[in-house]
C-alpha cells in the first residue's frame, strides 16, 4: 500500500462499492491495524483512547423450548455473566413462557435482552411486549422486518420495552434514517456487518448526535475481528452495551490469541500494538 496509506483513502475506493459489508470489513481494519502500528499504539489509542479498560460480556441463549433455555442461561451466569440474550421470535406463547421462565430462575439483578430476529409482525411485537413489561426487558433487537421503519417506530411507541435496531442498521445511511425518525432506543454495531470500523465510528456519532446508545454486537466471525471490535468499545464513549458473546466461545476453531483477554465474565483491554493479537500461522495451514 506504500507510505501515503490513509484511512480517507481506502474508504474513498471502498465506497465506490457499493455493499458487500463483510468483504469491506477486514480492509478496512488491516488500514486501521497498519497505521497504529505505524504509531507504535495499541488501536484503541490511536482510535482516541480509552474510555474504559474492561468490557462485561453478554451471552447469547440459543432457541429452544423455556426449560432448556433456563438451563443454558443459569450456566452462563455461573460462569461470572451478568447480561443475557434469549432469542424468540417463533411462536407468541413460547416467546412469553421463557422470559417469564428465565426471569424467575435468575432473579431480577440479570440483565436480559431479547431477539426476535425479524420474528414479529408488527401487532403481534406490540402485543408480545406488553406482556413481557413486568419481566424487565432491557431491549428487544430487531422485533421486525428490517425494511419496516415505520413498524419499528409504531412498536416503539406502542410498548414500554426499548427498541435496539440491528439488522436495520447495516450502513451509516440507514442508522441516520433510524435516528430522524426516533424509531429505535439503541443501535447495534457489528463491524463485519457496516464495513469495518470506518463506518462504525460514523454510526456512532450519528446516534449520538441523536442522544441514542450503542451496542458493540458479536458474531461468529474470526479472532481479528472480535480483537477489533475490543478496541473500538474501549475507545468510544456512545457504546454502552457490549455483547462478545460469540468470539472464542462459538468458534469451532480460533486461529489467533484473542481468547487469553476473556475472563470471569469480562474481557480485558489489549495493549499490544496495533489490533495485538497474534495468529497462529501453522494452524492456519494445518487442514
């Protein structure tokens, strides 16, 4: 890339693409990565510095019938978890059996999201969320279909259970038409889904310039981005939840050393140069 690398650059060529987010995503961190190595920085220094040093991780109950998601849950929070995500958006009545199972087994101290994934349409989303007021949800992601703003807004209004955005938030485009329209309390950042952290900090400052939070989601994806997203959460003050409940945890197979940062329910800052994570090359090329 020679000496003139710049950040304004790459992301100049890039948009010239429209799209293909998750291509996007690891050039624009390998930018971000070269350039605070360049400064002899760990990345959350040179994206400003840190505004916290450890991140609380939430962990994602997979679907199942209320008793089995109980169980999953109850271990989670034994192993030092205080946030959970249960993922509904199935069927009406088993949605509202399990938050109400899983809220009595763990107590009223445990924070609990929830994901309908697109699930809902948006009278039912209303209908479901009244009667899971009393259990103390901290949000509902994505209750329905990503296209539907003015159904987001409606269920928004509708029910006293705040509304986060995630697969309506894939570009900072979208975030900022969510943000006009007041119909989300919070939006979910995932770097492979915008592009990397280039339009991650722009989406940032478009919620906060709408007094609206961030989440710093998590997916299934490789150590380097899951190091990224580290950086990016301990730099940025507007993201105030974090999930990271995927990384080392999902992955069949993990390639790099991000997993030695998770502990006890919390990840720890990186302060080696750069993203600071290293690979295991002969892993890599072992089939």
């Amino acid at each position: 890339m020679g000496e003139k690398i710049s950040i304004g650059h790459i992301s100049s060529i890039l948009d010239e693409f429209p799209g293909h987010y998750a291509a996007k995503a690891p050039v624009d961190m390998a930018v971000y990565d070269i350039l605070s190595r360049r400064m002899g920085v760990p990345l959350y220094q040179f994206l400003g510095g840190a505004v916290r040093t450890k991140l609380p991780i939430a962990r994602s109950v997979s679907l199942d019938n209320p008793d089995a998601m109980k169980k999953e849950a109850l271990d989670f929070i034994s192993q030092g978890i205080c946030r959970i995500k249960l993922k509904v958006g199935v069927d009406r009545d088993q949605d509202i059996e399990t938050v109400r199972t899983v809220r009595e087994a763990v107590g009223k101290d445990i924070d609990i999201n929830i994901d309908a994934n697109q699930g809902w349409q948006v009278d039912e989303a209303i209908h479901i969320l009244q009667e899971l007021e009393p259990y103390n949800i901290l949000f509902c992601e994505q209750p329905v279909q990503k296209e539907d703003i003015d159904g987001l807004k409606e269920v928004r209004e509708k029910t006293k259970v705040k509304i986060m955005a995630d697969e309506a938030a894939g570009s900072p485009e979208k975030v900022r038409e969510l943000v006009a329209r007041q119909a989300v309390d919070c939006v979910n950042i995932k770097l492979e889904k915008c592009g990397g952290i280039t339009p991650a900090v722009q989406i940032s400052s478009i919620c906060r310039a709408g007094g609206i939070p961030c989440q710093l989601g998590d997916a299934v994806t490789g150590g380097l981005n899951t190091a990224a997203g580290i950086h990016f959460a301990c730099s940025n003050a507007n993201v105030q939840y974090f999930e990271f409940g995927c990384g080392p945890f999902m992955r069949v197979r993990d390639f790099t050393d991000v997993g030695q940062y998770y502990s006890q329910g919390v990840i720890r800052i990186i302060n080696e140069k750069g993203i600071g994570i290293h690979m295991d090359i002969d892993s890599v090329r072992t089939p």
